[in-house]
C-alpha cells in the first residue's frame, strides 16, 4: 500500500473517508445542543428534549461492544457501512421529523449509527497504517475532533437562525454519501469467510443489561430518585442481566465479548484510563460553562471560549503523542499525560467569584493538553497487543468504557452538585447537564444544576466540589497507568506488537 502517510498518498482516500465519517460523529455529538430553542418553538417537546441527548449517547454506548465483535467476525468495510447507513436514515429522519417523540426516534437510529463508525474507524486505522505511522496520522484524527468539538454548536445556531434546525440533519446527507462512497471504492480487506457462531443470547443480554445500566446512570436524580423503587429496579436489573451475561459468555463458542479483556493487564488499565478521560471530559464541558456564566457573570460566548481551550489542547498535543509514545512507549506517554492532568486540575481548587474567565481558559488548555497525551497511546497500546481477529473487541472496548465513564460522570457529579445546592439532599430534582464529546452524546443542552438562578456563592461551592471529584479521577488514572505493563516502546516499522501471537496464545499482558 505505500509507505506514505497523509492524504495525498495511496491510503489517503480511505484516510480522508476515516476523518469525515469521524467528523460526522463529532459534530452531532454537539450540534444540537444549541439548537434545541428553534426545534421546540417548531414541534414543542420542552420537556421530553433532554431525551434527544440521552437517547443519542445510550444508543451509541450500548451497541459499541457488540459491533466491536462483528467487526472482528465480518470485517470493518460491512459494518462502517451499515453505521453510515444507520446513521443517514436517522439524519434523514430527524430533518423530516413532526413531533419531537419522532426526532428523539430518529436520534437513537443516528446513536446506533455512531455506535458502529467510531470503532470501526478507529480499527480500520489500526489496520492500515503500523503503529509508527500512527504516530502521524493521528495528527489528523486528533484535528478533527478538536474543529468538529468546536464547530458543532457554533454550526448548530448559524443553521437554526438563518435557515432552519432541519438543516443540522440534513447537512450529513451528502456527508454519509461521499464517505461511504469513498470507503466502498478504496478500503479494501481480506476476510475469511465462514460460518461465525453468532452469541445472540450474549449480545441480546449484554445491550439490555447495559441499556438499563446507562439509562439509570443517566435518569437517577431526574427523572426518578436514586433511592426510588424505579431507580433500585432499573440499576439492579441491569446488574442482573450482566451477571447473566458473564456466565453466558463463559460457554459461549464465540462470545460477544470475550472474558479475556477483562483479565489481561494492559487491556484493563487502559479501559479503566478510557473511563477516566470520559468522567474527566463531562466535567468540564458540564461545568466550566455553567461556572463562567453563572459566578464570573460572563456571556455564554466568552464562556464557550473557556471551555473551547480543552478542545482545542486536546488535538495539538495528541497531533504530537505520537513521536512521543515512540520515544518513551506508551505507558509514559500516558503516564506524562495523566500527571499534567493531575496538575492542571489542582489549580481549578483555586477558582472562586474573583478569578477571571482567562485564567478558566488556561487551566482548561493545560489540562487538555495533558488529555491528548492519554487518549492517542491507551488505545494504540491496546490495538497493538493484539492481531487483526481480536482488534475491534478490543478497540469497541475502549470507546464503550470512555461512553460509560462519560455516563457515570453525569450522574455522579449531579449528585454531587445538587446535594450542594440542595443541602445535602442529592436523591430528587434535576441532574445535571452540559454535553459530552465526541465519544457520546450531549447530557442536557446547556441544562444546569439548580438552573440558571441558582445563587453564584452555592454555585461556586457545588462547582469546588465537582473540581475535587476531577482531581480524585485524575489521580486514578495516573495509578491506572502505572498499573500498565512496562516494554510497550514499539520497535522500528511495528504494526502488531511483536509479543501479540505470544499473548494471544499464552495470556501474557505485556507489550513487545
């Protein structure tokens, strides 16, 4: 195929199909958050508009592990296709939709689209480049999320206010069409066609179990008290149909999601860092905004641009994570990360009515850039310590347990933040809001604790304690990391760790 990286080379089409499919996952992610005002003046649904967000993230985060699989048992160029499809027939749907129960319909159709392209794309680059030209081609993967992340609501309002908010959906028609278009004509693949033993009883029990996990996480505090009969039923049910699951799995031919990724290692501490960079992402994009309105009395467009500092750390650091997982391996290019992580978040302690939306927006690049040295050499490490038949388990594995870190995040800091500004009495009322990133979906469109009277010297309080629970998931992740097994420094030219068949067939942990 080339030894050239870049869109300009042979791979290059599939390349630019990669990031386009990429960007329209990134994109609807946020688009609609700002333009929720102009769809409920359209077809009304105040209330149930909170569910085009959830719904989104909860299609996406349950249907990850089970596509992961079928990527491994049919190969990627099938699946990323049909999530396209998937995908345009909710877009297509959403713009045409009459009433919002029909938009959020069509919004868990673009969810389970979403939740077959983000792993899919991610494998099909861990396929056709080595992990050396991975070092450069995230680069590009990197930029667009960091402009999708911060086009998304700006593109979102400029639809609504001079065309129509039908148009955020209808702009991915011809977007789906070109990339698959692209991807059918110039991804090619060698599979081995068989017989695969499809678990149904598996996938069937792992998305319901999962599906009632995440939508108490998501709804416990908003729609039902987390101490409720509802709340106690949806969460221990879920719990009960994965335990089901697990023992399922243990028989199984050919599982959903096999047992081992929970016993190796280096896939463990690398989704548990996933899970991390999820709850640490919430956070900020749930409260930085919030605080800066709302304490520092700023406009929601200097506010955006605090928050825009993540965003855009994020993607200059990761465009260079590459060379320098190449030079210290990947365990410490994580581990520099999580550590500028942990030391960005400690400044956030010192935030108060006084401090100025400038120092916000610094605090914000710092920790973003320490968040583009973790995510690029976790997922990379974890595709490398495997072959092509087991990449995309592992690789929807990481994404779904970022998504769940990212749902974990929204109901625990709501928790958190209504037991302050409700004093202490955290199990009734409204969660929390704000929006995820490109691995889900937003929470709440610009929903906030206590609403936007809450009274700034609460705000700041409930806003401190939320910065101390980032802090306490920082330092986890650094210990996460130095929980990943040393010798990960790829050699020269590597594609598949030279240790992967090793591992495979003998369970070891380690990197070559």
């Amino acid at each position: 195929m080339g030894d050239a990286v870049g869109l300009r080379s042979e791979r290059g089409p599939v390349l630019a199909a990669v990031m386009l499919a990429t960007a329209l996952v990134a994109i609807d992610a946020t688009i609609v958050a700002t333009a929720v005002p102009s769809i409920v003046a359209d077809i009304g649904g105040f209330t149930e508009f909170p569910w085009l967000f959830s719904v989104y993230l909860l299609a996406q985060a349950v249907s990850v592990p089970v596509y992961g699989k079928l990527l491994d048992l049919f190969g990627r160029k099938p699946i990323v296709l049909a999530g396209i499809a998937l995908f345009l027939i909710g877009s297509i749907g959403g713009g045409a939709a009459g009433s919002v129960g029909v938009l959020i319909a069509f919004r868990a159709v673009q969810g389970l689209g979403a939740g077959a392209i983000q792993p899919s794309t991610i494998t099909m680059i861990g396929d056709l480049y080595s992990v050396r030209e991975r070092a450069k081609v995230q680069g590009y993967i990197a930029g667009v999320w960091g402009v999708s992340s911060v086009l998304g609501p700006a593109l979102g309002g400029l639809l609504s206010e001079w065309a129509s908010w039908r148009w955020i959906f209808f702009v991915n028609i011809p977007l789906c069409l070109i990339a698959a278009a692209v991807i059918w004509r110039h991804f090619g693949e060698r599979v081995t066609r068989g017989k695969p033993a499809i678990d149904y009883r598996g996938a069937a029990l792992l998305t319901s179990g999962l599906t009632l996990i995440i939508l108490g996480l998501l709804e416990g505090g908003q729609s039902w008290a987390w101490g409720s009969v509802t709340g106690l039923v949806v969460l221990g049910g879920g719990a009960a149909l994965l335990v089901a699951f697990g023992f399922v799995e243990r028989t199984a031919t050919d599982p959903v999601l096999p047992l081992w990724v929970f016993r190796r290692r280096l896939l463990v501490s690398a989704g548990l860092t996933s899970a991390g960079v999820g709850a640490v992402l919430l956070g900020l994009t749930s409260y930085v905004p919030t605080y800066a309105q709302t304490v520092l009395g700023a406009s929601p467009l200097v506010a955006g641009f605090a928050l825009a500092m993540l965003l855009i750390g994020w993607p200059l650091s990761a465009s260079r994570s590459g060379a320098i997982y190449l030079r210290l391996g990947f365990r410490g290019c994580a581990l520099i990360g999580t550590a500028i992580v942990l030391a960005g978040s400690l400044p956030l302690l010192l935030l108060d009515e006084r401090s100025s939306v400038l120092q916000v927006g610094a605090i914000c690049l710092f920790i973003g850039v320490g968040m583009g040295l973790v995510g690029p050499p976790i997922v990379v490490a974890a595709q490398a310590s495997v072959g092509w038949a087991e990449r995309g388990v592992v690789t929807a594995n990481s994404v779904f347990l970022r998504s769940l870190g990212s749902a974990i995040g929204v109901a625990a800091f709501g928790a958190v933040a209504n037991a302050t500004l409700r004093g202490d009495d955290a199990t009734a009322g409204t969660g929390t809001g704000g929006t995820l990133s490109g691995d889900g979906a937003s929470a709440g469109a610009g929903a906030t604790p206590g609403g936007s009277g809450a009274d700034p010297a609460l705000l700041t309080s409930a806003v401190q304690h939320i910065f101390v629970g980032l802090i306490v998931v920082a330092a986890l992740m650094v210990v996460m990391v130095l929980l990943m097994p040393r010798g990960d420094r790829p050699g020269p030219g590597a594609g598949v760790s030279g240790r992967a068949a090793a591992d495979q067939a003998g369970g070891e942990d380690d990197l070559g």
